[in-house]
C-alpha cells in the first residue's frame, strides 16, 4: 500500500480554504489605509481624485476601478492586473509563495502570522448570515408609526414591509424587546431589520441585504430625472411627490455598483442624488456626485437645527407639501 499525504491542488478554492479574499486585497493593495466598501486611490496609476473601490457584494469581495472600465474583478483578477501576470496559474503560485500557504511548495505558516496582525472586517460575515422572520399583522401602534410618513398599510405592503412576531438569526433566536418597533425589509430572500428607536448600532441589526440592493428601479424607466434617495423610508415618501425616483441601501460608495450606475444613466437624463443634510452626507453627496457626474439636492440646511436632515422626517414635522413647495422652486416639478 502506499502512504502519504494527498496533494492539493493549487487552485482558488484551495487558497481561499487557508486565507480570505480581504487578506488577499489587504496583503496587495500599495495603500493600506483603504476600507471596504469606501472609494480610495487606484493602485493602477498616479490620481488626484479617488475613483477604484473594493466592496462586498454577495458575499464576495470584487474590486472596481470607475475610471477604467477594464479593471475590475475578483481578489486573484486584482492581483494579476497589478502585477501583469500573463496566466491565473501565475496567480495562485505568486500568493501562494507570499503568504507561505504551502500548496505548491514548502509551506512557512507566514500567512497566520499576516493575519494574526488585524481582524476581519464586520462587513465580511454579512452577506453570510441566515435571517428567518415569522410575521405577524401589524399593530395599531406600528401602523401609527407609518401614518406619520404618509404610508398606509397598502403602501407597506407594496413596499415589502412586514412586522415581526419571531426573529431568528443563523438560526437562533434573536431577542426582541415586546415594547419595541421592529420592522422587516423584505429584498429577494433578504432581510434588512429597522428598529427606529433603538439606538444607532442595533437600529438596522441584523440585515443581509446585499449593499447593492435598490428599491425603486421600476420607477426609473424612460425619465427625464432619477431622483435618488439614501434609504426605503425616503423613497416612500418622495414617491408620494415625485414618482421618478429609488433609493440605495447607505450613503456609501459600495451602494453604487457599475450596474447600478449604468442602469441610472440609461433610465434618465438627469440624476440627482439626495443624502442627508448633515456634514457627514453632503460630504458623500459631494464624492459620489463628482464620480458619477450626478446632481444632488439634499434637505434644506435650516432644518438642520431641529434635528431634521432627511425628507422623511421634513415630511413627517412639515407635511409632503412643503417638499413639493421646494422640489417647484428648484424646478423638478
């Protein structure tokens, strides 16, 4: 008989076994101060204006350079362009060697110590995570929530909104205060949980929607204007004034998918982006609008000293039609 260990082949499945796409983009990146789903530099040339992006996008990591068509991919794609490697073999030998995996070769262990020195991004288990919700009928209370906005119970319905009765997370259950709102997101196999009052790190917990995810692309067909909102909620009660518009998960970059992208600008003539009015989402609006050539138009900034920064809320203290007084003014309507 004879004995030995059996040879792995080197292979991406068989590096992705040892090491994860993130050590992979982390370990060659030039600049390490990057971040998931955040627009830096590109590693292919010298620029003034960030415009490539690592994201996380079902469940894997891809990498897209918006200044240049031709160089986006996968971890091993990114690799080969960077290092003009002519074959993917080249590849897998090259981070193999570097992170001392020891599939084609001796192996050192160097790629515990690499990745010893920093954690994974929470972003990463994301797309991973099993969420079940058993629904139930809403409540007077929770349907009052949503009379504030403008919706009724048609609306949620229309919308994918449910109320939770059971919320079980990778398959345990997930503890839920009695007292507390909680709703359920529904995207395609996906939930996103919004808990308005709860506090700003368990509001949207847990959730594995893709960040890709938009609501409203079958209302941007044909217009002259896509108006585009940064949350559901947003979306719900813009569509009530202007039916031209969608929205996207955050106000990240990693939001905007070349698809995504592509597909606004083949609907409509015009885009406008609209984040919140606060430092933090004018500062987006600004990055996001300047890669795109997108417009924006965000909630007057008077609001803001009364703790008012997006049109849900402007809507719910101020009612639909002082934003339809100001969608006039700036000549959307």
């Amino acid at each position: 008989m004879i004995t030995g260990k059996k040879k792995t082949t080197l292979t991406p499945e068989t590096i992705l076994q040892r090491i994860t796409e993130y050590d992979i983009f982390r370990w060659y990146m030039p600049d390490k101060s990057w971040k998931l789903n955040a627009v830096t530099y590109s590693p292919f040339r010298n620029e003034n204006n960030p415009s490539f992006l690592i994201g996380n996008r079902y469940g894997k990591l891809s990498f897209v350079d918006f200044a240049d068509g031709t160089k986006k991919g996968d971890c091993f794609t990114f690799v080969k362009l960077l290092y003009n490697l002519h074959t993917i073999d080249d590849v897998l030998k090259l981070i193999d060697r570097d992170f001392g995996l020891g599939i084609s070769g001796m192996p050192t262990g160097e790629y515990k110590k690499i990745t010893a020195e920093y954690q994974q991004p929470e972003e990463l288990g994301k797309r991973y995570s099993h969420i079940q919700v058993v629904t139930r009928p809403f409540t007077q209370e929770e349907l009052a929530y949503w009379n504030l906005y403008y919706q009724d119970i048609q609306d949620l319905r229309d919308n994918n909104i449910y109320s939770i009765k059971k919320l079980y997370f990778n398959k345990q259950l997930f503890f839920l205060k009695d007292t507390e709102l909680r709703f359920g997101y529904f995207y395609d196999g996906h939930w996103k949980i919004y808990r308005p009052f709860a506090d700003r790190k368990n509001k949207w917990v847990p959730n594995n929607v893709p960040i890709t995810m938009m609501d409203g692309l079958d209302d941007v067909k044909n217009c002259p204007v896509a108006f585009i909102n940064k949350s559901k909620k947003d979306y719900m009660v813009m569509k009530k004034i202007f039916p031209c518009c969608c929205a996207v998960q955050n106000e990240g970059i990693g939001a905007f998918s070349p698809e995504n992208v592509e597909y606004l600008k083949a609907n409509s003539d015009r885009q406008i982006l609209s984040f919140d009015s606060d430092v933090a989402g004018v500062t987006n609006s600004q990055q996001i609008t300047k890669l795109f050539d997108f417009d924006y138009l965000n909630v007057p900034k008077k609001f803001l000293s009364e703790g008012i920064k997006d049109w849900a809320d402007l809507a719910k203290d101020y009612g639909l039609q002082v934003i339809e007084d100001y969608l006039t003014e700036k000549q959307l309507l």
